[in-house]
C-alpha cells in the first residue's frame, strides 16, 4: 500500500523476416530454416558433446546470477 505501481512490457527475439514466404510450413520442427528449397545449415543444431536433455545446470546459473543483481533469494524456486 502506498507504494509506486508499474507496468513492465518484456518483449524478446524481435525482427524482421524479410526472406518469410506467406504459407511457408507452419508446423516445423527446427527454429529456422523451415522455407521452400532451403536447406537446414550444418551449424544450426548443438554439437553432441552439449547435452540439451537436462539443462537444470544453466537454470542455477542464472539463479545465481540474477540473485547476486538484487533479485529476491525466494524467487529461486521459480526460475
């Protein structure tokens, strides 16, 4: 009560698709690259040696992290 009230708008990974084709595949299983005659780059997926089946060790990271910036030590759980 009595305390300043405001309102955050987080807005992430915005741009502009220029090469985008209207009815393009919607449902496509990559983060990129999903466009009539376009090849997926060899780049685009991690090596082997980088797990992505359990990513909890980058989630404690950042905990850490933010925690460390001034954000509440009981919002760990959350993150």
């Amino acid at each position: 009560p009595g305390s300043p009230i405001f309102t955050v708008l987080h807005l992430s990974d915005i741009h502009v698709d220029f090469p985008y084709t209207p009815e393009s595949q919607g449902d496509c299983p990559q983060p990129l690259f999903c466009r009539c005659d376009q090849q997926i780059p060899c780049n685009i997926l991690p090596t082997p040696n980088i797990r992505s089946d359990n990513i909890s060790w980058l989630y404690q990271i950042l905990a850490d992290n933010w925690i460390k910036l001034g954000l509440p030590a009981n919002t760990r759980q959350s993150i």
